[in-house]
C-alpha cells in the first residue's frame, strides 16, 4: 500500500463531473479529500489516494484522459 | 536567538514541532512558521538591528533558524536605491529599487537558501538538495560548498549553458533529468519522500520561504523605519510577493515601524502568468498554465503560494499586472538605460509590469514605490544580446573613429527610430 497526495485541477466543463467518486470506483484506489474550491470559473480538490502504486498509477492516467490536471501536492518544485 | 515556536497549518491552525515537514497532516494545507511575537518584543529593536552586521543575519533574531548554524556567503542588507531617471520614465514621483542582484550568486534566492541550509544544518541533515532552473541551484550549490555538505541538485536537461556553469563550478553532484519540466517535478517529489536529504523547497520549505521576510527588513529599515506605499514584486510560486508583506507585518507588530498600508502588486510574465490572470478575473482560485516565456526563473505554472498572494492583493488593495517577452526584454533595457542595473528577465518582468500599473491607473503617480529587482543580468544575456548597443567598428585610426562617430551621431539625429542605438 502506498498513499500519493495530490491537487486535482478541474476546468468549468469538468466540475460537475463526479470524476472523484468514479476514479475510487473504476480503480482499486480509496480517495480521501482534505479540501476543495470550486467556482464558475475552475475547481480544485486537494486528495489522497491509497492502493497500490501500479494502480495510483493507473488512476492518475484515468483522471488526466478525463481532462483533469493532476498535481503534486507541494505545486512546481523546479523553481527559477 | 531564533524565537521559532512552532509550525501552524495556514488553513486549520493546527501546530506542529518544528520538524522538516511541510504540509498539514489533517488538511494537507502548508506549513508556516510561528514566532512567539512576545518574547520578541522588546529584545528586538532598531537599536539592536542596526549594531548587527551588513548582511541578512542583522535579522537572525527574526529567522527560524540557530544562527550558530549558519554559513555566511555575505548575502543580503543589498542598497535600496532612489530611482529618479527610471521613475521618470514610468511616471512615478518617487520610485526606488531593491537592487538584490548583487547578493554572492547574483539573486535574492541566497536569503531563502541562508535560511533553509542553516536550518537543515540544526535539523542534522547531511545532505541538501533542490531542483531549479538556474538561481535557486547556483545559490544551493554555493552555500552547500562553504559548508562542505553534500549537495544534490536536479536541472531540466534543456538549460542554458551559463546556467548549467553557474551551479556546476561548485562541483555538486549535478543530475541532468532527461525529460520534461512536468518529469523533474514528478521525479523530484518522489526523491525528496525517499532520501534523507534537506530538499530546499520541498520537505523544509516553511523555513526556506522566511528567508524572503528579510526583504521586507531591509526595505522598512532602509527607507528609516517605516514601510512604502506600494511594492512591485515578481512572482513565481507566489511566496516572496507574500513574504515581503508579512515582513513589514512583523515590523509593525513588534513596534518598530507604524502599521503597513503598503499596496502589494505583483508582476508575472504573461507566459507564465497563473496568479496575475486569476486576480484579473476576481477569483483566488488560479488555474495552472504550461509555462511558456523567456523569465525562466519566473516559469512555474502551478505556484504553491499562488493562493496566498492572490489573497495578499486583496487584504492591501494592491493588484496583478503581466509583461510579454518583448516588454521583459524593453524593460530590462530600461532599467540598464536610467539606472545602471542589469538585470536577468525576471528584473525585467518587474519594471515592465510597474510601467502598465503606473500607466493603467493602478498605482498612482504620487505613490511612493518600490520595484524589487531580484537577479542579475549575466545569468540570462541570451533575452538582451541581439537587442543591444552596436559596437562602432574601426580600425586603429583617429580620423577614422572621428568619420565613424560624427556618422553615428549624424544617425542618431534622424527621426523616428532611423538612428543606430
Ligand atoms: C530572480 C527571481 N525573482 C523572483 C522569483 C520569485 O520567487 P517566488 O517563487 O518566491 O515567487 C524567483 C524564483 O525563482 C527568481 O529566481
Ligand atoms: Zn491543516
């Protein structure tokens, strides 16, 4: 078991999309949310994903062919 | 002494020991460092500032680090400078630069890495690492080197020789990353949850981000205890933009100047401009880019404090503003032109972002301002070499020199643009 912390980022288009719930279902992922935003203009969540790597893997890539962009929790860290 | 007390989650307030870790385990919100303001007072005073030494340390008080660890390259206290000519040009009565290109690696990077070694150092740690596209590796690298620590630093594999150089010269141990900017990032989150290295940005990065507070010090402290109408910053993960508010903050809550009303404006490059584009369509909720510009060292499209600074424009009324490539490269130029300051892009960002604030309106001709100017100009002479003064071009003869200079000054009379630079 391993856990990956991350930002999902949703596009107007996206955020009614029950993208999370389906992620956790479709995958043998659990999915943990600690906090999120949404307006009109874009979403976030900030969430864990447990399981196995291969398959955090695989559920990130689910998530990114939806159109989310998926980020490392700590934002860029290649800094100038 | 360092009056550090704790780490607080930004979001939930929750404490923690001051530990290398970043992120709340509750909420997953970042981690910044809390002081304890009361002892503070009163055994911090502009008396006590002023005896220390020319350097970013005359605040160790302040920073959340034993200052016995630290390694000192002579960073910081940099000149605060009155800008007349550039101010003219921009519309400004009175404007002045920070002027941190001249700190030991040519960029304001070593205050954050100052902190964030000298803390790494306390925590024990024997190694220290960081991944950048050029100013934040050649400051890890040269304060790594005085220290004698191991250092590992990660860089895109598309970089600029100079900035390949400018790191690898302290002879780290210098890892190439064949990939994209989105690969290094990946791999370098991973690395830094599976070696026991100090990863500057990463695992002790709420110690590291204070290191920018200073520029808030010395600003309040130079222009005789007190703090200015508005700043103009540039921005990348957001953090320095937030930081040099909360040192004016600090100042004020410890008695030492009045309290702020400092406008904070920030200024990014319209290719990689998350948080200046959120703030001009009203929301705190930024959308990452791909970044896409000359400022390199301002290229971060997912900015880990872009929330916070977006927040920082609106609790002091300040604002956003964007600059294209060919405005970074104008105003590089400009700020060479009046003020005899060479700048790397990211000095460029800033003075054409403060040119658009004064123009649109949002900072007023009578606001005292100041722009921070924070890298030097060698580290990217590719953005300007093209774009410079021609060399007259003569043999070893005065008649000729005098036939060429009487025909470039015969040029540069004409009108409208036809005269050689
Ligand atoms: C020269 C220069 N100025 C400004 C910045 C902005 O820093 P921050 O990430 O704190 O917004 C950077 C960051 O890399 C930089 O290299
Ligand atoms: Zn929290």
């Amino acid at each position: 078991m391993a856990s990956r912390r991350v930002r999902f980022t949703f596009e107007p288009e996206l955020v009614t999309e029950p993208v999370i719930y389906r992620v956790g279902h479709l995958y043998d992922v659990v999915t943990n949310i600690r906090m999120a935003d949404v307006d009109e203009r874009v979403g976030w969540v900030i969430l864990e994903l447990s399981g196995e790597p291969a398959e955090i893997d695989r559920a990130i890539a689910w998530a990114e062919q939806q159109g989310v962009r998926v980020d490392p929790l700590a934002g860029d860290v290649v800094e100038g | 002494m360092s009056f550090d007390r704790a780490l607080r989650c930004r979001e939930c307030g929750r404490e923690y020991p001051l530990a290398p870790i970043f992120s709340c385990e509750f909420c997953f919100g970042p981690l910044e460092v809390a002081y304890d303001y009361e002892a503070m007072r009163g055994r911090i005073t502009r008396e006590s500032i002023a005896a220390g030494p020319a350097t970013l340390w005359r605040y160790a008080d302040l920073l959340p680090c034993d200052a016995a660890y630290r390694v000192d390259i002579g960073t910081g206290f940099t000149p605060l400078q009155r800008a007349d000519r550039l101010a003219e040009a921009v519309g400004l009565r009175t404007l002045w630069l920070k002027n941190d290109t001249v700190n030991p690696t040519w960029s304001f990077k070593d205050r954050v890495v100052s902190v964030a070694i000298a803390r790494a150092r306390q925590f024990g740690f024997e190694a220290i690492a960081c991944a950048s596209t050029g100013n934040l590796a050649n400051s890890v690298c040269a304060h790594a080197a005085r220290s004698g620590m191991e250092v590992y630093v990660f860089i895109p594999d598309d970089l600029e020789h100079g900035k390949v150089v400018g790191s690898a010269v302290y002879h780290p141990t210098l890892v190439m990353v064949d990939g994209t900017y989105d690969d290094v990032n990946r791999l370098c989150t991973e690395l830094s949850q599976s070696y026991p290295w100090a990863f500057v940005n990463i695992n002790v990065r709420p110690y590291y981000a204070e290191g920018s507070r200073t520029l808030g010090f010395e600003v309040a402290e130079q222009l005789g205890w007190r703090a200015p109408g508005a700043c103009v910053v540039p921005m990348a993960s957001g953090s320095l933009f937030t930081k040099i508010r909360k040192g004016f903050s600090e100042f004020a809550e410890l008695g030492l100047i009045e309290e702020p009303a400092t406008r904070m404006f920030g200024a990014q490059a319209s290719g990689c401009s998350p948080i200046t584009t959120a703030h001009q369509a009203g929301t705190l909720n930024f959308v990452p880019q791909k970044p896409d510009t000359i400022a390199r060292s301002l290229a971060i499209g997912n900015p880990a404090d872009g929330y916070y600074a977006l927040k920082t424009m609106q609790e002091t009324g300040g604002g956003a503003e964007m600059a294209t490539d060919e405005e970074i490269v104008e105003g590089i130029k400009l700020l060479a032109e009046t003020e005899g300051i060479f700048s790397e892009t990211a000095g460029g960002v800033t003075v054409a972002c403060l040119r658009k604030l004064v123009e649109s309106g949002a900072i007023s001709p009578e606001e005292e301002t100041v722009a921070f100017i924070t890298g030097a100009g060698l580290k990217t002479v590719e953005a300007v070499s093209g774009d410079v003064a021609d060399p007259l071009r003569v043999p070893a003869r005065t008649e000729v020199f005098s036939e060429a200079l009487a025909e470039r000054r015969r040029a540069a009379a004409e009108p409208a643009g036809a005269g050689a630079r």
